[in-house]
C-alpha cells in the first residue's frame, strides 16, 4: 500500500516481546499447561500405552536392581562358600538367574523404544493440529495486525515456538513422567532394604533439591528470554531480506549489520548463559550423586561389620553383602532420574515461552463481522424479479434475509459507492481523514490524487473495511457496509495494488486466484485484455511456467500485469486501482490503458494515480490534502479553475 498514512499508526507491542536484554522469569502458568494438555486429548489410548510402556521400563530397571541382593545372597555367595568347601558348585541357578535378568532389561529396553515412537507421532499429531488452529485462526485476524507484527516474528510461531512445544511433548514429559514414576519405585524399594540408608539418601537429596532448583531457575529465565531474542532477530532478518536492494541503495549496509549483531549478541548471551546453566547441572547432579555412593557404602560396610539391626518395611535383620549392593544400585537409579526432571525442565521452560506466544497469536480477537447482506449471482425471472442461482451470470445481487417472517429480497449491485462525512483515525486519538463526502455513481470511474499521505488509499482500505470509520456512514448501493458481510463485500471489489504478490505456482494458478473455477480460456482472454499474453507465451513453459520467489524472474512490469490480468479473470462488479499502472513504461501503459478501459467498462472504478495523465478521462477528479478533499470535478473543470490539481498538474506537465 503505497499511501495509508502508516506513520500515523502506533504498532502495538509484540506478544510477548520483552525489552531488549531483559531477562524473562521462568514461570509455569497453569492454564497455559492445561490448555497445552488439551491438545493431547484425542491421542487418548495412544497416551495409555504410552503410560503402560513406561511403567514397564520403569518397572523393569528397579527390579533389576532389587534383584542384585537375590542374585548375590542366594547364588553367588552360596557358589562362592561351596568352592571353599570344595564342594562341586552348581551354576544352573545362577545361569537362570542371569536369563531372568536378561529378560528384564530386554522387556525394558522394547518398551522405552515402543513409547518413544508412540509419543514421536504423537507429538507430531498434536502440532498439527495447534498450527492448522494457527494458520486458520491467522486468517480472520485483521489487516492492522500484520501491519504492526514482523512477518519474521509471526513465521517464528510455526518455526522456534512449535519446535520448543514439540520437543517437549515428544522427549520431556515422557522423560519427567517415567522419571517421576522410577523414584517413587525406587524409594519404596529402598525402603523395603534399609530405613536407615533411606533416611541416609533422604537428607543428602534435601541438598541436590537446592542446588538443581537454584541453577534450574536461572537456566530457565535465559531459556526463555531465548525464544522472544529468537524471534526478533528473526523479524529482523526478514525485514533486511525484503529490503535488501534499499539497504544497498542507501549503503545501510554497516548500520544494518551493527543492528544484526546487537540483536544477534542478545540472542547469543541468553543461548550461551542458558546452556551453561543447563549444561553444569548434571555434572553437578553425576558429582553428588558419586558422592553419595560412597558415603552409602561406607554407612552400609560399617552397619554390616559391626552387625547393627537393620530396619526394613517388612523386617528387622542384618545388613548383607546383597542388600548393600542392590541399595548402592538403587541410590545411583534415585538420583539419576532427578538429574534429569532438572534438566528436561529447561526444555519445558522454552516450551511454556513458545507455548505462550502461539496461545497470545491464538487469543488475538479475530476480525469481527456483523454483516448479514451476501452477494449472490441473480438473473431476471419471467416477472422482471430477481432469482438467484448458482451459474455466473454476470448479474450480481445483495440478498438480505429479513429475520421477522424469514424472507429474503433482493438488490441489484450497480456499484453505487457513497462516503458521507466520513472521518477516520488509525488511533482514536488521532484522526487522519476528516469529513470525508464521495458520491460515485455506477459506472464512473472516479480519481484520487494528491501529494503522499494524503489519505487516498486510506479511503480504498475503508471501502473494504480493513478498518472501520470513526464517524459518517459508507454506503454500497444504498446498504450501509456494515451490515453486508467482509467477505461478500470484498468479492465485489477487484483491487489492483502497486504492490504485486505473485504465489509460488504456475501462471495459470495465479491467474486464477481471484477466481477458482475459472476456465483457461478466461484465464488466457483476461491476459490478453491485459496485454499480458505476449510475454506470457515466451516464458519457458508458457501459462504453465511455475513462479517462485513472487515472481522474482520477472521484472516489476510484467508483475503488474499478470495482477491486472488476474483482476480481470474475477470479473468484479467494482474496481480499484492503486497505482496499477506506475510500474510499466509509458508505450505499455498507453496498450494497457486501453484494455483495462474496457475492462472499467459499466462499473465504478476508483483510481488512485500520480501519474495524473492516466486519471484525465475520469469521470471525477478528487484531490485530497492532509485527509480532506479541497478539490472535485472533471479534468477540465479543475484545470479552468486553476488550483491545486492546476498546479500538479501543470508542474508534471513541465517536468515530463
């Protein structure tokens, strides 16, 4: 949009988005969490295998660590006795024991793989589904979102936020989950061995709590300062990318990379504190836990040696050589699993930070709609009365349903378009356009002009209700715009920007993007009204050639006209044109003129031009300045009165 008065808009603050090198605090909000667990719902059953494959492996490691006192009291210790005695030993036993060990920790290691599977797809399922939720909810956001939001912020929610939500649904709440599960079994199985070396492990873990919680916390605020410096640096790498050919117009090239690297050093610093925090937790957890190992065997030897009672769940007795190895065992399986909750609660914290942002993108109020008259294909009945059908037939009417008795009129669209005393402000405080008075009547084809931001595409964006007036009233074949619904209003309005987007596709399919159903035929007669036919059929494969990059192989001209040719192949009963025509060279623009006149043939045209030699034959002349019309009336008109249109005009004259 060449001319809306943007400076006169405030941006609003990005979801989400913290002051540069601030730190954001780690914190879990419940609600974010149960709504992030909604989306696992319908993955229900796939969720309880998920929990029985866990309670397997989780099941299977600690009994294979309670075990070892089995193993050790009643196999090995009795072998070794024996071959004192110089009894044959018997290793039957022991080779069963063994196999039944075997068992154990293959039904744990099939199980680990089999819901790690399970949870990779679902996860995915699950990200699906939040950006379908994303992308649909996108959609219905209005027109000033985008235009106070980098399109690189935005892309960051399907990219760091959906890759940081993933890698915990798929990795951290399993790991937390069958940690969580391994340490109540665990601590139930050192309980049944030793209360005493409980109570041992008990209060040296009250320490590692401390030191995980303290270094956890601090690793957290950097992780998820990290997906906000994430996400500005990737706006700000789009933004440079657009603009790139102005960058090195304006040799911005060192400021530019000056901006990179200060965005790009935050991102940095928070990467780098946050992985250092995380990375020196579980040497610190391996440490203790070392630590601890040794302080249990030498309490357990010394317990053993001098024959105290050991007191179990379930009995009092000595403390065997079996019993000392198994809760040595068990100690290094207690400890691990709260290494790593700490260290998976980095992943959740990035996860919570890129789970808010999508869920502020989420709840953002969607373009509202209160509209009820739609646009229909009409055709005259055998009475003169309009029918509604389903076949193009060139004749468009506006149905309005009448909620009273349930009947249905009908109102012939003839593009009648009137704007009275119309003011607008892109903030309420401040009003940009001021009583604003239009009176197009079917078939004209009317001009705006005036000096940059004077307010001319301004008035097009509220024809179509990207944003809603202040005050006055527009009214579209005498119905009030507010009560015709968005989408049937902006499907009687064919606009034509200065501003070409081409979509990754053949020509053919851009050519049909106003228009679906569109034959090629349409499609190739539509070029040809456009002048577009001739370049068109010299491209590799003609209608067929596939464009990427916008378009990027073609130059700005021939951009311009496929969007004109597209115009033409959605036929629209009314048309804008904002600038349409300043991209192509002036022998073109003479051809072109000449096919989009018959193309403005019969409907109301709103031309927005600087180029004040296309707008001489309108039918209505309007200049703005500063938000208000000064100046009406036909060319000749505004020429014999010699004002503002007299002197850019005359002033253009002398420069061309």
């Amino acid at each position: 949009m060449s001319d809306n008065i943007k400076e006169n808009k405030q941006p609003s603050k990005m979801p989400g988005k913290p002051p540069r090198g601030a730190r954001v605090p780690m914190k879990f909000d419940k609600k974010t969490i149960k709504r992030m667990l909604s989306y696992m719902k319908p993955f229900t059953p796939q969720l309880i295998l998920v929990l029985i494959c866990i309670l397997v492996t989780s099941g299977a490691s600690v009994a294979s660590s309670v075990f070892l006192k089995t193993l050790i009291d009643d196999f090995i210790m009795p072998l070794v006795e024996n071959s004192k005695n110089g009894i044959s030993p018997d290793y039957s036993g022991l080779f069963g024991a063994l196999a039944g060990m075997a068992v154990l920790f293959l039904a744990g290691a099939v199980s680990s793989l089999f819901y790690s599977r399970i949870m990779a797809t679902v996860s995915q399922g699950v990200l699906k589904r939040i950006r379908d939720e994303m992308f649909s909810h996108m959609q219905s956001l209005p027109i000033n979102y985008f235009d106070t939001h980098t399109h690189g912020d935005i892309m960051s929610f399907y990219t760091n936020d959906a890759d940081a939500m993933q890698q915990m649904l798929s990795q951290s709440i399993p790991q937390v989950l069958s940690s969580g599960i391994t340490i109540v079994a665990v601590f139930c199985s050192m309980m049944s061995l030793s209360v005493w070396l409980t109570l041992t492990v008990v209060v040296f873990l009250i320490g590692i709590l401390a030191i995980t919680a303290k270094i956890a916390g601090k690793s957290g605020k950097y992780f998820m300062a990290q997906q906000h410096s994430t996400a500005d640096l990737n706006g700000y790498i789009e933004e440079m990318i657009n603009g790139q050919r102005v960058v090195k117009i304006f040799c911005h090239e060192e400021k530019a990379k000056d901006a990179f690297d200060g965005k790009n050093s935050d991102l940095c610093e928070n990467i780098c504190k946050a992985n250092a925090y995380a990375n020196i937790l579980m040497p610190i957890n391996n440490c203790l836990g070392y630590f601890l190992y040794v302080v249990l065997a030498i309490i357990g030897g010394t317990l053993a040696i001098n024959g105290v009672p050991n007191v179990a769940c379930f009995a009092v007795n000595v403390l065997t050589l079996g019993s000392i190895a198994s809760f040595l065992q068990l100690s290094r399986s207690f400890i691990g699993p709260i290494g790593q909750v700490s260290q998976q609660l980095n992943a959740v914290a990035m996860a919570m930070a890129g789970a808010e942002r999508i869920f502020t993108l989420l709840d953002e109020q969607p373009e509202t709609d209160d509209g009820y008259v739609t646009l229909v294909n009409a055709k005259r009945g055998e009475d003169g009365e309009l029918v509604e059908t389903e076949e193009r037939t060139g004749v468009w009417a506006w149905k309005h349903p009448h909620t009273a008795d349930g009947s249905v009129t009908y109102t012939e669209l003839k593009g009648n378009v009137v704007l009275d005393d119309v003011d607008f402000g892109y903030v309420p405080e401040k009003i940009v356009l001021h009583n604003i008075d239009i009176y197009a009547e079917p078939g004209q084809k009317v001009a705006f002009v005036g000096a940059t931001g004077a307010g001319k595409t301004t008035i097009t964006n509220l024809i179509n209700r990207f944003y809603d007036i202040a005050d006055g009233k527009i009214r579209y074949d005498g119905i009030n715009i507010n009560k015709i619904k968005k989408d049937d209003l902006r499907r009687s309005l064919g606009v034509v920007l200065q501003d070409v987007n081409l979509f990754t596709g053949t020509v053919m399919d851009n050519l049909r993007y106003g228009k679906p159903n569109a034959t090629d035929e349409e499609c190739i007669a539509a070029a040809k009204l456009a002048n577009a036919d001739g370049f068109i059929r010299m491209l590799p494969d003609g209608y067929n050639t596939v464009l990427t990059g916008g378009g990027s192989g073609l130059s700005q001209g021939q951009r311009q006209l496929i969007s004109i040719a597209r115009a033409a192949v959605a036929d629209p009963p009314v048309m804008i044109l904002d600038e349409a025509t300043s991209s192509i060279d002036t022998r073109t623009e003479a051809i072109v003129q000449a096919g989009m006149d018959a193309l403005m043939k019969g409907r109301t045209v709103f031309v927005i031009a600087h180029r004040l030699s296309t707008v001489k034959n309108s039918d209505v002349i309007m200049v703005l300045e500063q938000g208000r019309i000064i100046e009406r009336g036909s060319h000749e008109k505004l020429i014999s009165e010699k004002g503002q249109y007299y002197r850019l005009y005359t002033g253009a004259f002398e420069l061309e």
